[in-house]
C-alpha cells in the first residue's frame, strides 16, 4: 500500500515541484521521461514545421519540375528516381506539387489565424476592459454569431466571395474569431482584478496603453497556444472546402485539391494518396505538437 501510494503521489507531484526535483537529480528515473516527453512534443514540432516552411521557401530549388507542366507521355507513373512521388493523370511531378503545395498550405493557415485573431483579440480587450454596455453588446454579437454552425457560415462566405483560395481564408478567418474573443476576454476580466491594473488606473494611465502594454503581454502565451493549434484546425478544413471544391482551384497545387483531382485513381495509383495527405497529416501534426509543447514550457513559468 505504501508503494502504491507513493506512485500515486508522484503522478499527482506539481509541475513546479516536479521541475525543481529534476534539476537536484532527486526523482526517480521513471518520472524524468515525462518532463522529456514534453520537451520532445515542441522539438518535433518545430522539426516538422521547419520542413514545411524550407519546402514552402525553397521550392524552385528542390525540383527541376514546374508544379503545372504537364507530360502525358508519363502520367500515373510510380514513384522513381525521375519522379520521387510519381506522377498524376496529367503526367505533372507530384513531388514538384507537393513542396509548392506547402506554400499554399501556410498561407492558407497563417492568413485564416490572422484575420480571425486581430478583431477576436481587440474586441475581447474591449469588453473585457470596459465590461457594462460594451461587454453586453459585443458579447450578445459574438453569440449570435456562434449559434450559426461554423461550416454553415464558411459556405455563405463562399457563397458571396466564390470558390478560391482567398474566398477559403476570409470563410475561415471569419469563423475563428468567437474563440480568440472569449479567451481574450475571460483572461482581460481575471487581470482587471489585480492590484497593478487597479493602481495604473488610479494614477491616470490611458485605457489603451493599460490594455497594449500591461493586459496583453500577459495574454500571451494562452493567445500562442490557441494560435498553434488553430493553424492546424484552419489547414485541415482548408484542405476539406478544396477537396469539395470550394477552396483552391485547379490547377493550383493545394493538397485538399489534389486530393480531389486524384480521387478516380486511387486504387491504381496509390501515390496520388499518400503524398497529399502525409504531407497535410504531418504539417498539421508539427502544428499540434508545436503547440503541445508550448503549453507545457509556458506553464512552467
């Protein structure tokens, strides 16, 4: 029982404590891979997405092919040493669309996470600060605007805009902006209690440089981990609304789309498949880790 009880208080030990006994040496060596586990999760990812950013950077110089020509003479052709991923149904280098893909990917992620935390993060600031009337009027819009299914409100906005690329980043940014808002604000609300707020406001310090220079740095790191993890969500159904054909258009080499240009080979020509896909799974899972490992450093101060 004793045994027991003491693996029950080590799984239960607090971070803190559980970082200062590392660093002594005085854990056992079955509770140091946990803290090792940790800082794997924001490695890898950042190794991922490294990847995919030098893929997105430098691509001309990967591949000798263009991601449009097109050569029938070989198309769906296996994977070889002329073509590392093969070729699709229009003879084009599917290694060559795949690294230029990724740029497409990262800007589609990066712009959607944009749009949806600038207003998400102001407004929060403002309602969280302000609270009263203004906490109500915004909040009221924000609820209105989560009572519509996010899919729902993505395809008005294509609707009006019109299937593309861009069309997909405004549907997406638009739709995560309710997130960043309540994150904001509930932290703005938690910080608006403390003393140092309370006694820069007694001193006169204007509302705007108490919001930027003194609540927001302390936002930080909740507002990089939900960013972390929204660039992968916004990846994934960027990739969705192109393979239904709502986001990015052939022949443009976005892999939701050439997901959707190779779905009548996919039992004769494997690579049209695998490639697309393992290249999004791992962008998405270098997002995820990264953001993983941020939260548990992060929460370690």
């Amino acid at each position: 029982m004793a045994a027991r009880a003491g693996r029950i208080g080590l799984q239960n030990l607090p971070r803190e404590i559980e970082q200062a006994a590392l660093q002594r040496g005085e854990l056992p060596a079955r509770a140091q891979p946990a803290a090792r586990k940790r800082r794997l999760h924001l490695v890898a990812g950042i190794l991922l997405l490294c990847a995919a950013v030098t893929a997105a950077l430098a691509a001309p110089l990967l591949t000798p092919y263009a991601p449009d020509a097109i050569n029938a003479g070989v198309r769906l052709s296996p994977p070889s040493a002329a073509h590392l991923f093969g070729t699709d149904a229009f003879g084009r280098d599917l290694f060559t669309r795949v690294v230029y893909g990724a740029r497409l990917a990262l800007k589609l992620s990066v712009l959607s996470v944009f749009i949806s935390a600038v207003p998400g993060i102001l407004l929060g600031l403002a309602a969280g600060f302000y609270r009263g009337w203004v906490d109500q009027v915004v909040s009221r819009l924000i609820d209105a605007w989560l009572s519509l299914p996010g899919l729902l409100l993505a395809l008005l906005v294509i609707a009006r805009t019109g299937p593309s690329l861009d069309g997909a980043i405004l549907a997406l940014g638009i739709t995560g902006v309710p997130g960043f808002y309540r994150l904001v604000r509930s932290g703005t609300i938690s910080l608006c209690q403390l003393p140092y707020v309370e006694a820069a406001r007694s001193v006169g310090v204007p509302d705007g440089r108490l919001m930027l220079r003194h609540i927001l740095p302390n936002l930080l790191s909740s507002i990089v981990v939900l960013t972390t993890m929204r660039l992968g969500t916004f990846l994934l159904a960027g990739g969705g609304l192109s393979f239904i054909g709502l986001g990015a258009q052939p022949p443009d080499p976005e892999w939701g789309a050439m997901l959707a240009e190779g779905r009548d080979y996919y039992s004769t020509a494997w690579w049209l498949f695998a490639f697309p896909a393992g290249a999004m799974i791992l962008t998405v899972m270098g997002f995820n880790l990264l953001g993983d490992g941020l939260r548990d450093q992060l929460a370690e101060y």
